[in-house]
C-alpha cells in the first residue's frame, strides 16, 4: 500500500526543476513573504487554536488577527454587519478588488492536545476540529504577500481580508452578505483545511436550521400521569416520524437533529422539550420542500400529543456555486507549488492518528490531485461560503492539514492543526491563494472570465439569504 501511494503521488506533481524554471520573479516574491511571515503567522495559529472560541465569542481570535492586519499596513472595520468579531481589513486602491476569506471559529466539546491520541486539552472545552485557526491565518498571509506587492508598485488593485466569524454555527457571512461587505468585490478567495490538496470544483449542500419545542402539562408520572400532556412524547412521536420520511426522500438530502431536552427527571410527565433540526440538500431549490414538510410533521406530533408547539428558525444557506475557471487558475499554481512533503515524525503521527480512529494506516496525502469534473451531486458539507458564492465571483481551494480518512469535526483534526502537520497545510494555502490572486490582479482578463462564469451560472436567480432582515443572533 505505502508503494502505492508514492507512485500515485509521484503522477499528481511536476518536477521540481520544472516548477523552480516556471515560478515568476513576482511569485517567488509571495513565496518569500509567506516564509518572511511564517514564524508569526504560526504562532497566529497556534494561538486561536488554543483559544478556541466558539461561535460569535471568537473575541481573542477576531482582536488577533485584525491587530496583526492593522501592524501590516490595512485599514481594519471592525463590528462589521452587527458583529463584534467580524472584520475587513483593506490595502490598496481602484480595481481590480480581490478578496480572501478567513474563518476562526471553533467546534464545542471536542478539546485535543496535540497528541496522536484522544486527549482532551480542557475537559468538556471546544476545540478546532475544522481547522479553522488554520483557515484564518493562512487567509491573512495571502493577503499580506499581496499587499507588499501592492505596496512596492508591483501590481495595482485593492486586497481585502474578510474576517468572518461563526461559520459552525450561525453562519455569520450571510449577515455580511446582507450588509453588501462583497458589493464592490470582483472575485473571492477561498480555502478549507482537508486531507488532499485540490483545486475544489464541487458545490456544498444547502443546509436549514430551525429549533422545535414542544409545551404540554406536568403530571406525577405514577400517581396521576392521566393529567399530564408529555412534550417528551411529542418529540418522540416528531423524531419518529423524520425517521420514517428518510425512506422518501431523495438521495442528495439529508436530515439531522440534535435532541436539547427531552425531560428532567423520570418521575415527571415533561412539559418541555427541544429539539435542534437541519435539513440539506445539494440544491436550496430541493431543500426547501424538505423544509416545509418537515415542519408540518411537528404539528402532527404535537396534535398526537395534545400539546403546544413552536418552530422558529435559526439559519440557512446556499449551496457553493461552482467556477471552474477559477479552478483552472489555482490548479496552474498548485501545479507550480508542487506537492508539500512530511518528515518520518509527520507521517508517523498521521498513521498514529488513523490507527486510532480505526482507518488504514498509509499516511498523508500531500500529492497535487488533479482538477476534477464538477459533480451534480457530491455530498459531503455545508457552508456560508456559498452565499458569498452567490453574491461575488469565488475560487476555492482545499489543502491537507490532516491524514488521509481523518474523521472530521473531531479530536483527530484537532490534534494536527496544532502541530506541523496543520501549519504545512496552512503555509502552503498562503502561497498558492496569494498566487492566484496575484494572477488575477496582473491579468484582467482572468478576472473578466471568472466573472462571465460566474454571471453564466447564476443566471436569473435573485438571492434572498434564508433568514429574514434582523440582527445576527449574538449571545444566543
């Protein structure tokens, strides 16, 4: 298997002498700054994980990464769209406007040590399980070694960090999205922690969130329980019946919930009881009837039940629309990065992480995959990344930062976003962001047919974000 993988590996490059001759003056300049900045950019890093703050309490990770903007030169707004952790910071001026994304939220419960097995950091505490300290910092170096280029008369334009906060929960870009934040952007930039390095040309899933609470009447559960209304069978009777739609429902959806409370001792009929439920699909078009019928069998619970219900929603988002030109060009520059390397220490740990959550031990995949076709349904996760995708022209990227089968939104990922596993990954996503960029900003017609794309495949469709006009939910 290990021989294997090398020779696959082995295809996806190119020689390094080869990408050494193609590298140009100005990108081995960014290739520079991204290493000029690297000791600091992982402390950055090392600090959010540690920090580990959750969804719009990113307070720590957010004043970190805007201080470190502002002693490089941008201009920082803070408290963007109603926000206290969100941020843009700018340098630069005129067109073209290029934009690069950067998320520092946490994931709650799932605290880790650097360390190849379960151990928790801070019992019961978050932990980065996205990689998203990663995500932030790499974001920001991108847009530092543009900035120095612009800075030196190199090139001309305008460079923005977008600092957005709760993407695991609230989805924060959809209150930026509404406040116009990409309005006078020609194209983002994107990327996300993985186990492969990839050009991403798949979509996500578009993904409702909406809490359930059911209210009845309590009763002694043995003497009297003819008096009582349980809400807890409510919810078993609504949780039951979701269970019972799966059978009829289309492959590309999906369907979660998250019980909150079901009842608080066993001697009491309950008078309360929360649910937490998501709905996706890898259309929004697809989703929503989902979403409405789903909605309809809580009524039906509750009318089995004799009780009272309500539904409220908490958030929603599109599915990522694809730009396959913007795939090409970041391809080119993965392609002239070439693939990242391991010592036998990295590789090591990587089998001790997939030996403990029970995964083929064969390492890490640092090859460069090649650009792939674009799926019409290709599963996988959600993000509000795809509402910037639906307001602004947006190229992603995917790196690895974790083993290959690492469980995501777990210890596992936690573990090597806070090792050099993780800041390999997130070094090597600076620079080929900050490269694409760089191509965008030195060739217009790059930017014109990333936008025509764009344009093409949004066609008529208006966006309208899910949640309705109103302050994000802060403390919630």
């Amino acid at each position: 298997m290990k021989n294997v993988y090398i020779i696959l590996a082995a295809l996806f490059v190119l020689p390094l002498s080869v990408q050494a001759q193609k590298l140009s003056k100005h990108k081995k300049e960014i290739i520079n700054s991204i290493e000029k900045h690297s000791d600091q950019l992982i402390a950055i890093s090392d600090s959010i994980w540690a920090y580990a703050e959750t969804a719009f309490d990113e307070t720590n990770s957010s004043k970190l990464l805007s201080d470190y903007a502002e002693s490089q030169g941008f201009t920082v707004e803070k408290g963007v769209a109603g926000m206290p952790t969100a941020f843009v910071a700018t340098y630069g001026s005129g067109s073209p406007v290029i934009s690069v994304l950067g998320e520092f939220d946490a994931l709650p419960g799932i605290s880790q040590k650097a360390s190849p097995v379960k151990e928790a950091l801070n019992e019961g505490a978050a932990g980065h399980g996205c990689g998203h300290n990663l995500f932030g910092t790499a974001s920001l170096g991108a847009a530092i070694a543009v900035k120095e280029l612009i800075e030196a008369g190199k090139i001309q334009g305008t460079v923005k960090f977008m600092g957005t906060p709760a993407e695991e929960k609230f989805f924060g870009k959809i209150w930026m999205v509404n406040e116009g934040v990409w309005s006078d952007v020609d194209v983002n930039v994107s990327w996300h922690p993985s186990a492969k390095i990839e050009a991403d040309v798949q979509s996500t899933l578009a993904l409702v969130d909406f809490k359930v609470e059911f209210f009845g009447q309590t009763a002694h559960a043995s003497a009297d329980p003819w008096n009582g209304r349980s809400a807890s069978d409510a919810l078993e009777l609504y949780t039951n019946g979701i269970n019972y739609y799966r059978e009829h429902i289309k492959p590309s959806v999906r369907i979660h919930y998250h019980i909150q409370d079901g009842g608080q001792v066993v001697n009491v009929v309950p008078d309360y009881s929360k649910l937490w439920v998501r709905v996706r699909d890898s259309k929004r078009d697809g989703m929503i009837p989902v979403y409405e019928r789903v909605k309809e069998m809580a009524e039906g619970a509750a009318i089995l039940a004799d009780v009272d219900y309500k539904i409220s929603l908490i958030s929603g988002i599109y599915e990522t629309l694809v730009n396959r030109r913007g795939g090409e060009i970041m391809q080119n520059n993965l392609e002239l990065l070439g693939p990242i390397s391991y010592t036998d220490q990295e590789i090591e740990f990587g089998k001790k992480i997939q030996m403990a959550t029970e995964k083929p031990q064969i390492g890490i995949d640092g090859g460069i995959h090649p650009l792939l076709e674009t799926r019409e349904n290709p599963g996988g996760g959600s993000t509000d990344v795809g509402d910037v995708s639906w307001n602004v022209a947006n190229i992603n990227l995917g790196v690895t930062t974790a083993p290959i089968d690492t469980p995501w939104h777990s210890w596992a990922v936690v573990s090597c976003a806070g090792m050099s596993i993780g800041h390999k990954g997130m070094l090597y996503a600076a620079k080929a962001m900050s490269m694409t960029m760089l191509d965008l900003f030195k060739n217009p017609k790059y930017v014109e047919e990333v936008k025509a794309e764009y344009v093409e495949r949004k066609g008529d469709a208006q966006y309208e974000a899910i949640i309705p006009p109103g302050p994000p939910p802060i403390g919630q």
